[in-house]
C-alpha cells in the first residue's frame, strides 16, 4: 500500500480528532520509516523485511505509542499504535509481507495487477476520505480542500501503479508462502519464460 496508508491516518483523525493528522500519518508509515532509518545501516532489502515482520511491526506499534504517551499524551497514545499497527494488514493487501521471520513472505501481492490495486487503493483513499468528511467537513470550502487532498493522493497512487506495471514481472496473486508457490518468481529473466512452465528453471535447461 502506498497512498492507503496516508487514507487510513485521515479515517484515524476522525476517531481521535485530537491527535495531529501529521503524527497519524506519520504512525500509519512507520514501518516504512523504520525500514528507511535502519536501511541506512544494513541493507535496505534486507531491512525491508525485518521490519516489517509481525512480531517487530508489533514491538514498534507500542514503542511508538509509549514514546507519544510518555511524551504527549496518554489518552491518545492507543491511536498511535493502532497506526502503525495498520501498516502492516494494508501492505499485505497489496504486497507479500513476512509473518513471523523475514523469509516467510505471504500476502495477496495485488501489486501484481496494477490495476486492480489502483481501483482497491483508490477505494480505500475515497472511503476513508469520506468518513473524515462525516467528522470534519461543515462548509463547501472545507470539501472542496478534503476532495483536492484525495484526488492528490489518487493521482499519486495513479502513477505508482503505472510505475509498477511497466517495472514488474507477472505473477498472479497468490496467498502462499512464496517459496511454497508452483513456478514463476518475479524478476526479469521469468518475463520471458513459457507462462504455463510447470517447474522452475535449472541450469541445465535454458
Ligand atoms: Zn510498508
């Protein structure tokens, strides 16, 4: 999930009106933030994975939350680490994302049909942006604003998803465990390969 994130903390907003859109997102982000901070570090690809992991998705969700509640405030720190904790459901929409260890990928990989995580994302960003709407909206001049603020995140899901489709090998969406999966693994030699090869590639066959 790329702009769903950014819908969910706004469907947040309207549950804890008292807690900054700016931490919401901020939260609904984190495991990304984590990944990018630590990827400085080790391997990015790597931290990828580690950080998005359930038990450390988890560990995260209440360090962010203890540290807002220490810190802020203490009535709104559950909303801080339900953000985060959104994170990692919504990316396994869209994504394969580890369970338990950062090899065991799963998830629904709509990645894989961009077009159908478009209609899915902008979905969300519509849906969320209207429950905000119910809490918060009262005259025309704030609808106005809220509708430019969804089509800005539509149009950017619009072009991360253009970008995949030209960047991405096709795989259908699958629930297994990727190591589990029958043939095709993404990357740009499988393109070419026959669609319906039954068994993966070996070195003596080319
Ligand atoms: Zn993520």
């Amino acid at each position: 999930v790329y702009a769903g994130h950014a819908a969910i903390a706004l469907a947040l907003k309207a549950r804890a009106p008292q807690l900054p859109i700016a931490t919401l997102v901020l939260a609904c982000y984190g495991p990304d933030w984590a990944e990018l901070v630590f990827g400085l570090f080790q391997s990015r690809a790597e931290m990828r994975e580690l950080t998005h992991t359930i038990p450390v998705v988890v560990v995260g969700a209440a360090l962010a939350a203890l540290l807002f509640a220490v810190v802020f405030d203490r009535a709104s720190a559950w909303y801080v680490g339900a953000a985060w904790l959104s994170h990692w459901p919504a990316d396994f929409v869209t994504a394969q994302k580890p369970l338990m260890h950062p090899q065991q990928l799963a998830g629904f990989d709509l990645y894989q049909l961009p077009a159908a995580d478009f209609v899915v994302e902008a979905g969300l960003v519509a849906l969320c942006c209207l429950v905000y709407a119910r809490a918060f909206v009262r005259t025309r001049r704030q609808g106005w604003w809220l509708a430019a603020a969804a089509a800005g995140l539509i149009g950017l899901q619009a072009l991360v998803d253009f970008g995949i489709a030209y960047t991405q090998g096709r795989n259908g969406p699958s629930l297994a465990l990727r190591q589990r999966q029958p043939h095709l693994t993404v990357g740009t030699v499988d393109r070419v390969r026959m669609p319906l090869a039954l068994l993966r590639r070996t070195p003596t066959v080319s």
